[in-house]
C-alpha cells in the first residue's frame, strides 16, 4: 500500500531579544531530515518534509504549515511533528483552570512570540492542531525537544537549558486558536488531566505517540556533538535519537526509547526523556509506523576515478567517522555471494578500511588477500567486521605545571610504555570530560556535569598525576562499555525481553515500566525506611534461534559489573524450549539470589547531603544512577573484559569465572575498550555473527530524611 510520510520539522536557534539564542536546533531538524530522506526508502514510500527554521517559526507560520502541510495525511499515512527549541509556560486564563491545577500552559516558544504582540503555542493549542490531523487517521508522531519547566542546571558554553523564562503577560482567550469548549472535547473531561510527571502527556487525545525530551523538573540540554565536519551543537535528546534510528531501523517506540533515555543520561545530567501515547498498545509499534528502514545487510562496493572505491553506505546508514587508525573495517566478498556466505570469512577475497565516511557513502581503501589487485570492471559486496573506538576526549584546564605531570603519565601509561590509546587532550568544544588542575588538586568530571559527578585526587605529585591518569583510562572504559552499539545489526531489538519486577511485601513481582527508564524509591517501612528490591528477567522471544546474552550494570562511579550472569553471559534458547529464560543473581553471603538491593550508599548518602547543604540548596532527596546494558550476540562472548570497580569509593562483590575467549567481531571489539590495541585482521575461517544491544536508565530515589534504614 502506497505510504506518505509528512514530516514538519521546526527549529530555532535566533531568537530575537529578550529570548536567549540556542545553538543546536537548526542542526536538529535538519540532521532528521536528511535522516529520514534516507531511510524512508520503501518500494512505495514516499517522504514529504517541510522545513521551518528560525524566522519562518513564527506562530502563525507554524499553525499554517502545520495544517496545510500536515494535514494532508490519510489513513493509510505518516504525520511528524518534530520540534527544537525553547519551551516555556504562560498564565492560563480562567477558562483554563479546570485543564492545569497549577494556572499555568505548557508551551512552544515561537520566532516572535515574545515580541510584541506575539504569543507562545500553548499546550492546548497543540492539542487541538493533533486532533485536526488525527482525525484523518494516520500513524501521528510528536517529538518535542524543548524544556517544559523546573530550572537549576549550569549554563554555560559547553550546556544550554532549552527553557526560557516563564511568559508573566496576561493572555486574552480570544488569542487563542481553541474554545475553553473544544479544550473540555479535546481531553473528554473538566477536570486537571495533567499528568505532573508529564505535562505535555495532557495535549489532547486526538491518537499519536509523544516523545519528549526531559521530565517537568528537568532541563532539556544542548551541548557538543561530532558532525559531519567536526564538532557541533545538538540536543542531547535529538542526538541519540538519530543516533539510535541510525543503528537499528525498525526499533518499537518502546526498544526506542529505552536506548535514547540511557544514552542521554550517559551524557547530560538531570535529564530524562519521556515517552506518552493515546492508546498504550502504540507504543509497541516501530517508530513512523515502520517507515523508516533497516540497514542493508551489506553494503556495495564500487570502483570510483582514479583509484579508489566506495561504499553505498555512510553517517546515515550509522558508519562512524575513522579516529586516527580507528577505523571500520570490512571484509569483501564476490558480488555473487549469496546471504548466508556472507557470514563466512572464507568466502571472503579481500579486506577494506573506510578512510572517510559521507552522508551516504564512505571512502574505503582496499585489498585482495593474495596481494592482486580488484577488479575494477567489476563491484563487491562489503560486510562490516570491526568499529572503531574512538579514545576519550579530555580538556586540560588549570595549573599547567601539573597538568604536564599527567600529560608525561599518559605518554607512558600502556604496558609497553607507549602512550595512551584510550585518553587524548582536546580543546572544550571537542571534549566530553574536563580535567582541571587547581588548589593542590585534580579533579576530573564531564563536561555537562557539575560538582557532583567529580572524581578528585590531591595533591601536585608524579604519583598522584599517574593515578589520574589512570583513572582518566578507568573513566573511558566506562564510557565505552556504556556506548557499545552495533550500527550494522540485523537482529530484531526485542529477540531478547529485558524485564524488571520490584519486590512488594506480601504481594507478587510488580512489573516495572522500563520505557522511559526505572526510578525507585525508598519506602517507610515499620518507622524506618526500605530500599527498594527489583529482580531482573531476561527471555528469548524467537522461536528460531538461540542467543547468548550479557547483562551489564554501569553505575555513575564508573563501575562495570559483569557478575549478574553466571560466567558473565548464559546461552538462552529458542522460544518456547527448555532454558529460553533467565534471572539475574548477585552473590551474597556465598550464595546467589535472585533478589537485587536498589539503594543509595551510605556514605554517599551523607556526602551528598553535606556538600548540599553546604550550597545553601535544600535537599529533598539524593539519587544515583545505573544503567542496565543487555547485549545479545549469536555467538558466545567475554563480557568480564569489561569488569572494573568503582571511583573512587564504593565496592562491588562479582562472581567471576573466565571463560576461553572465541575469534569473533565481538570479542575482539570488547577486548579493545580495555586496549585500543589495533588487532589483527579476522581468521578466515572465523564466522561473521551478529549481536545488537539494550540499555534501561535506572534511577534510585533516597528521601533526605531516610536516615534509618530497615
């Protein structure tokens, strides 16, 4: 059946005063749509974007192109809104109150709505333009990255909020393109249907699927990002969700999310992104109703003037940029080569490495085996079998004298002496953690991270300079296992159910919600209060097939633990056969049990406490962040090469046995986050296996005053 997918992309970086400017909204909107263009390539799909930026976002422009452009989707078609730029709130009219128990709208802020005359889009507004689409019956999706309210993150040239100052103006009802009337039709019902974890969740029922960028009391965040010619601004939240769609097409909205909350959070603080839909069961649908394409499962390889060759494949298709000798390697084989000989090395003739990658194509220099030349009469088809692992990139700020101290310990710090391949120095519009030397201290934390994530170490000495500068390659390991993805994956992102249950007294497991990431509490229990308790199961959902699966918990003190799956992975069989599931366990007092203790430690707990109330801010609760990484494979692996402690305070107990390495791509790709060590080319005989990842953002929640625990 013939499809259409009308995208409306709206993004704004040049705000006329007072509003500030943003940076990173422009790229937003345009890199999706290039995206999309790409990937919406089925036999009768057809894409129809429409892009606003700046100026052209005023009010009324976008309500005009929102109902012309948008407004032509059938039943049988796609609808996108998709938004970069400043949200806000505004007084509500009375006529409003029974809509928002707090007085106040949700809203867009436009090109001129703070001009003048001029009126940001409230939330009611947006409500009534869904239904107008809605009504004509297509898959309808929303993507709002934009602040919605709360406040208290740094500002800075390196983190934007994407909030602006709450509009204080007294709006008349007639400003409005909707009746108090229609809003009461809208939600079906006079009373507060604000969601207070989710505002923009009260938009209206006109049937779509809402994905937003951060919680009512958080802050959406731009900041640095790699382009495609060098470093750029981006949403944090817009980023890993191109990200995301670039490494595995056909994701539910669900699998979707769960990768984009993760990541985020491996890279901004306080931000959660959230996910809403009008009928739940949509949130089992593939992102644009299966619009968009998965990867092909090789790629072709072309001869191009004079010499060289390329790849039909690039940053749209999820190739990474090459880093140095970091680089994506490939194996060539016959053009004749059917689908399953592809998955044998030994049927390949040839190797290649991609030298630059384009939007849609690569650069690739290659080489037969046997030292003759390709034919260049002729193409190949060109399999993915290694990634690069591009090192940490660090600013150095502060006392140069030290700085140089540890500057000398990276130069030395591998086993043979050489420098550092998982740690380079690099400007602040480059780097992702910052090094500062001040006051007789290190002190290493990210770059969109206040005080609170940062690792210290005292005093200006060559000892405590090669201590940072391992913790520096501790802290890139981390990132790495955190950051492992497969661009190139074919395997279905749910073959493998991840589900997690939280123990209730007296009751059976309670299943969590995992889409938007787990946030647990404490709870008062017999005049104390209790840590929450979760088990974790994991379950092959293919019937066909076998798969090996590794479980990961990467805590924000940079920890690695492998120890959750006996031997650090187990084989699960196909669905419905004996051992098609298992259950997480940790060791405790020599025995292992299924059930897991969610909680602050203690003297984290007082240490966040102290240092708060040392700020003068009030402190209502401290929270520590984990996020639970399954990577699933068709062939067995090593995870416990990626095992590490804590910085710099807390330990970890694991169950560890080592298990024989195998000679695959994932393997060797594991190995190099510990190394960056540049490997060898596969064995021939080695076979190509596929494996793909899940991540699940955990938050645990410790009210201030839960001194006592029971």
């Amino acid at each position: 059946m013939a499809r259409t997918v009308y995208a409306l992309f709206a993004g704004i970086d040049a705000y006329p005063a007072p509003v500030r400017p943003l940076n990173g909204c422009v790229n937003d909107v345009t890199r999706m749509r290039d995206l999309l263009g790409a990937r919406v390539t089925g036999a009768s799909d057809r894409f129809e974007p429409r892009l606003l930026v700046n100026e052209q976002v005023t009010r009324q422009g976008l309500i005009d192109a929102w109902r012309r452009h948008l407004g032509q989707a059938g039943p049988s078609d796609v609808a996108l809104f998709y938004y970069s730029g400043h949200g806000s709130q505004e007084e509500a009219p009375p006529e409003f109150w029974d809509f928002d128990p707090d007085h106040l709208n949700e809203t867009l802020v436009c090109y001129d709505s703070r001009l003048p005359g001029g009126w940001d889009l409230a939330d009611k507004e947006l409500a009534q333009l869904i239904a107008e689409v809605a009504a004509n019956g297509p898959h309808f999706t929303v993507v709002l990255d934009c602040c919605h309210s709360g406040s208290g993150t740094r500002d800075s040239d390196e983190v934007t909020p994407r909030q602006e100052m709450a509009d204080s103006r007294t709006r008349p009802i007639a400003t409005y393109i909707v009746t108090p009337e229609q809003v009461a039709g809208l939600h079906g019902q006079r009373q507060g249907v604000a969601n207070p974890a989710m505002p923009w969740a009260s938009i209206g029922q006109g049937q779509h699927v809402l994905l937003a960028a951060c919680r009512p009391e958080e802050t959406a965040k731009e900041t640095w990002f790699p382009g495609d010619s060098g470093m750029e601004k981006r949403g944090a939240f817009s980023y890993y969700l191109e990200d995301t769609l670039k490494s595995g097409a056909g994701l539910s909205y669900r699998d979707l999310f769960m990768r984009v909350s993760a990541l985020v959070q491996t890279k901004v603080p306080d931000q959660s992104p959230q996910l809403e839909a009008t009928h739940p069961e949509d949130l089992a649908q593939p992102f644009l109703g299966g619009a968009v394409q998965p990867g092909p499962r090789y790629f072709t390889l072309s001869p191009t003037a004079p010499n060289g060759w390329l790849i039909d494949g690039g940053a749209l298709h999820g190739l990474p940029q090459p880093h140095g000798k970091e680089t994506t390697g490939l194996a060539i084989f016959p053009l004749l080569t059917e689908p399953g000989g592809l998955r044998k090395l030994s049927n390949a003739i040839g190797q290649g490495l991609v030298t630059e990658v384009y939007s849609g194509q690569s650069q690739v220099t290659a080489s037969r085996f046997d030292a003759a030349p390709l034919d260049r009469s002729t193409t190949y088809k060109a399999v993915v079998t290694s990634l690069p692992l591009p090192p940490l990139a660090v600013a150095f700020e502060g006392d140069e004298p030290a700085l140089d101290l540890v500057r000398l310990a990276l130069l030395t710090i591998s086993m043979d002496g050489t420098p550092s391949l998982l740690v380079r120095e690099d400007g602040l519009a480059q780097a992702e953690y910052r090094l500062l030397a001040e006051d007789d201290r290190f002190r290493i934390c990210r770059m969109a991270d206040a005080w609170t994530l940062a690792v210290d170490t005292p005093a200006f000495t060559t000892a405590s300079a090669q201590l940072v500068a391992q913790r520096l390659e501790h802290i890139a390991r981390w990132v790495s296992a955190a950051r492992l993805v497969n661009p190139t994956s074919n395997l279905a992102p749910n073959a493998v159910q991840l589900a997690v249950f939280r123990e209730r007294d007296g009751a059976e497991l309670e299943l969590l919600d995992t889409t938007s990431g787990l946030r647990l509490e404490y709870e008062q229990v017999d005049g104390g209060w209790r840590w929450p308790r979760i088990q974790v199961r994991l379950r092959n959902t293919n019937s066909a097939q076998r798969f090996f699966c590794m479980l990961l918990d990467l805590p924000e003190t940079f920890s690695v633990y492998t120890g959750l799956l006996p031997r650090g992975g187990v084989w699960l069989e196909s669905q419905g056969q004996t051992g098609d599931e298992a259950w997480a366990t940790v060791l405790v007092h020599d025995r292992l049990r299924k059930t897991i203790d969610a909680y602050v430690p203690d003297a984290l707990f007082q240490q966040q406490i102290e240092v708060m109330a040392k700020s003068g801010k009030k402190v209502e609760e401290v929270k520590v962040r984990d996020i639970l990484k399954l990577i699933v494979s068709t062939d067995e692996a090593d995870a416990t090469s990626l095992q590490q402690g804590d910085l710099p305070v807390t330990f970890t107990r694991s169950l560890l046995c080592a298990v024989p390495m195998r000679p695959n791509s994932l393997n060797r790709l594991m190995a190099r986050v510990h190394t960056r060590a540049f490997l060898v080319a596969p064995a021939n005989d080695e076979d190509i296996h596929d494996w793909t990842t899940l991540e699940v953002a955990m938050t645990v929640e410790r009210p201030a005053e839960a001194t006592i625990v029971v």
